[in-house]
C-alpha cells in the first residue's frame, strides 16, 4: 500500500518528526507555576534535565538493518517522487532528505533506492525505541516516528545525591559553543553533566538492543535540547547550557526554526512584518496579543527567548488510528471505494493488533482545484454500529466488518462530494477515534497501561499526546502543517 500520504490524524503522529512535531505547548501564562510540572519530574524549570533523542536517517536505517549489504552504499528511501531520507553515505554525496529522484540521481547516479512506502517496519521500530526508553524512565514523550523527549530530572538527582561531592564531573560528548566538553566546567551544571552520561548510557543501549544510532540534546527544557540534538550528526550528543541559550536562539536562521513555530503562524508573525527570531523577540507583546491572544503571545515570545516550561507528557495509548493516501486524481466512485477498501483493510489489522474496539469512522477527503492547488480538507464522521465495531478487535470477521465499514465510509463520501458531477480528489484519509477497550478492563490489549508493556508493541498504534494537533506533511505537500485551532498552534 502507498503510505506515503502518510497515516496522520487529528491525534496522531507518524514520521511527522521535527515538526510532527504536534506538541501544543501550554500557554506561558499557564505553566510556570502549574502544578502540572509536579507530575513530571517535581522540579522547577531550571532544574530540569531533558533529554531529545533523534534517530539518524530513521527510514535508511530500517533499510540497512533489514538487509545489511545497504550500509556501505548510497541509499535513498523514496516515495513517491521524493527522497523523503537517505543515509549518510548518499548525504556524504549530495544527496540531501526531500530532494527530487531525479536531483538526487544526478547527484548521485549509484544512488541506491528502497521504497519506503509502507510505514509497517518503521512504524514497529519506532515503538520498540519508545519501549526500550520507557525501561529506563517512564517520562518518555514521544514526537513523530523517531523522536522521544525524556525528563530525566529524578534519575539525575539519585545519582547526584550518590555521587560524592569529592568527584569531578565530566561532560560527555559536545558541550554547545564550547569547543572542549573538557574544559567546560561540569562542577557549575552537575545535572547536566550527570544528565549528558546517561543520554550516552541510553544511546548504548539503543545501539547495543536495536542496532540503531542517534542525536541526543540535553538540556534544561524540551525546546533547548530539541534545538541542541542536531548540533553535532549523525551519532553524537550535545549538552546546552543556560549561558548558551541566547547563542542557539540568536543561531537560528529564520521563524520557522523556533521548535513550536508551525508554517501558519510563520506567515502570521511575517505579515505583522517580522523576519527572525530576534524580531519576534522585540516585537512589543501588546501588538503580538492582538494577533495571537494574551497566551498565545506570551508563548511565543517565550518561545523566542529559548524558554518553554512544558513539561515532559509521558504519552499515552493514541486516542485515533488512520490511514491515507495521495494521489494526482481520483474521479470515479469506483477507484474511491476500492481504495478506501484498501485503507480500511490496513487498519482494521492494525485496530485488531490494538486490540481496542473503534467507536467513530472518520473518512477525510482532499479535492483538487485550478485555482488553489491544495484545497483544505473536508471529513465527516459517523458512530460505529456496535455489531459493526466489535468484529475489529476480534479480527474483522472474515472481511465482514471491511465491507460494512467500506458502506458507511461511501455514505460520508455522498455526503461530502456529488458524483453527479466531476470531482478530482487528490487525497482520502480514513480514521477510527473514540477508542475503546473492551469491557474497558484496566490492564487489557490496548489499554494505555499495557500499551508500553508489550513484549512487541502493537504495529501501527501511534501514541501522541490526546491534545496534540493535526499536523501532516507528504511528499506532496512538504512541510504543509495544517495548523486547525486557533488562534495558534504551537508545535515542536
Ligand atoms: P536525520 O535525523 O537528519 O539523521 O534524518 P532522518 O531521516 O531521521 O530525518 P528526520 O528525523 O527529520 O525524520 C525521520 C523520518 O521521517 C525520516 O527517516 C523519513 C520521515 N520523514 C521526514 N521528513 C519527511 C517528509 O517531509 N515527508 C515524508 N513522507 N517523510 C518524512
Ligand atoms: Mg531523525
């Protein structure tokens, strides 16, 4: 099946990574002296030492553990037209991520390429690292397919309180802005320091169990140490501390590079005429608030300034599963119903690996116009019947519930698009939410307590935090993030 689309919805997070980044961020207002930082780590802000994994080249990394004799030659992973990651030999060539086939074979003309449609092997790979993090802490927040925030702080402080005052502290791996982590004075930040030796403790164990390697950030909030992980690529660390908090900011090339800074809310900070971060630093708050709200504003700023208190959310179960696809046309009835058969199909197996029993389907549809290329998307949505719903987490009866479920997804498209005239439709998503367990018995397949326990997680649950925003980006819409509340949306 073509993923490429890519299996997102109002609650979930696939490979969207830095800005799948579908965190909304709670509002400045809120958070500082919210007691919700006490269900996290217990500390204040300063005090905090979080940590931000990336995986490299996630999707060639799959690949090249999959079939081995991919390491050492260029690879790209394409989809569609696109190359939507390639590994750091093909990069060593040129090639970077989102480049065309076509540039990226010009570039490179040995480029070797794997079709990373089907997002089944990352989709599993991603849930085997958020397991294996969740081992070590339980304040694990995942982010797209191949980041995870973890808030270390307790396991910072037991070390701390072990380790005797007498010893040296060290940092390990790069200390941003510093150009020895040596020389860097590890006794003035002893969390971070102990905090930079348990990233790479966890970066051993991610190799040493899933072969896989990664940046990691650590630093005192989520916003710093996303922003510090990529300092240094592939494989490496990097430790920010608070006297380099205004250098990351002042590094940034443009709005959009803030973590939290969706496309919309570029262009809204743009039209109010600001370019870059130090803009949006300066431009007075009063002005901002029109423009965004009280909260919103004051977010941002904070934002701007490097600070962001939001705490680590351990994620939960995800409250929806879908599935989509993109394409050029789409025009006929016929091609819309075997492909939302197909779509189904997919996710009936994955709702049945969940174990959970879906209460509403959701069908999303994309139409094409002249004028507006990408017009937005429209969806509606119905209840689930009961003698419907509760095949799927038995199975799907011998394809009894695809096809009924196929006839109740045709009724939302009647209702949305008149196929007494032209239609050319461009993308269909289909979506089960309002999950439930049966007999909601606690501890049960797919219950958000098992949901990490599993000796091999569930294929294609995705977790996301329940508040987090659609945020999509396909190949063919690169980088479009669909910001859907306002007055903004904030994401990492
Ligand atoms: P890195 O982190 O620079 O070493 O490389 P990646 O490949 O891990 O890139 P990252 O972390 O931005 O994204 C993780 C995976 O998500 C990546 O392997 C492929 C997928 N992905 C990233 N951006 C896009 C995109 O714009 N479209 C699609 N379809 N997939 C994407
Ligand atoms: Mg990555």
């Amino acid at each position: 099946m073509d993923n490429s689309g890519d299996d997102t919805g109002e609650d979930e997070t696939e490979w969207n990574n830095s800005y799948v980044d579908s965190v909304p961020l709670r509002p400045a207002a809120a958070s500082v002296s919210d007691a919700s930082l006490n269900r996290t780590s217990g500390a204040t802000p300063g005090e905090r030492v979080i940590l931000h994994f990336d995986l490299d080249c996630f999707y060639a990394q799959v690949e090249m553990l999959r079939n081995p004799a991919l390491r050492d030659v260029p690879l790209g992973i394409q989809q569609k037209y696109i190359i939507v990651t390639c590994n750091y030999v093909a990069r060593g060539h040129g090639v970077t991520k989102l480049m065309s086939v076509t540039d990226a074979k010009q570039k490179c003309p040995q480029l070797v390429l794997v079709k990373g449609e089907d997002l089944t092997h990352y989709r599993d790979i991603s849930y085997k690292l958020t397991e294996l993090l969740v081992s070590f802490c339980p304040l694990v927040e995942r982010l797209g397919f191949d980041e995870n925030f973890m808030d270390i702080t307790k396991m910072v402080e037991r070390r701390l309180a072990e380790t005797p005052a007498s010893n040296r502290f060290s940092f390990k791996g790069h200390v941003y802005n510093h150009i020895s982590a040596d020389a860097t004075k590890a006794s003035d930040h002893p969390r971070l320091a102990l905090g930079s030796h348990v990233a790479a403790e966890l970066r051993d164990a991610i190799h040493g169990k899933l072969g896989l390697t990664g940046c990691a950030g650590i630093a005192t909030s989520k916003l710093l140490a996303k922003l510090v992980s990529g300092a240094f690529k592939p494989n490496q660390q990097t430790t920010l501390l608070p006297e380099n908090v205004g250098d990351i900011m002042g590094s940034l090339s443009g709005l959009r590079q803030v973590p939290g800074v969706g496309h919309q809310t570029a262009k809204r900070l743009q039209a109010l005429g600001m370019v870059g971060v130090k803009d949006l630093q300066l431009f007075p708050l009063n002005d901002l608030a029109k423009e965004f709200g009280g909260p919103a504003a004051r977010r941002l700023r904070s934002l701007a300034l490097g600070v962001d208190d939001s705490p680590v959310a351990p994620t939960g179960a995800p409250q929806s599963l879908s599935d989509e696809d993109s394409f050029k046309k789409m025009s006929t009835t016929r091609e819309v119903s075997e492909k939302i058969q197909e779509l189904l199909s997919s996710l009936t197996e994955r709702m049945h690996k969940d174990g959970r029993q879906p209460q509403t389907l959701r069908l999303t549809v994309r139409r094409y116009s002249a004028t507006n290329k990408w017009f937005g998307r429209e969806s509606r949505q119905c209840p689930i019947p009961n003698h419907v719903g509760q095949k799927i987490p038995s199975g799907g009866g011998d394809g009894v519930a695809v096809r009924q479920l196929v006839a109740l997804a045709m009724k939302l498209f009647h209702k949305m698009v008149d196929c007494s005239a032209a239609f050319h439709l461009t993308l269909i998503n289909v979506c089960f939410s309002n999950l439930q367990a049966r007999g909601a018995a606690a501890g049960g397949r797919g219950s958000i307590t098992s949901f990490f326990t599993q000796s091999s997680p569930p294929k294609g649950t995705d977790i996301f935090s329940p508040q987090s925003q659609v945020l999509q980006k396909s190949p063919a819409d690169d980088f479009m993030l669909i910001e859907i509340s306002s007055p903004v949306t904030l994401c990492y």
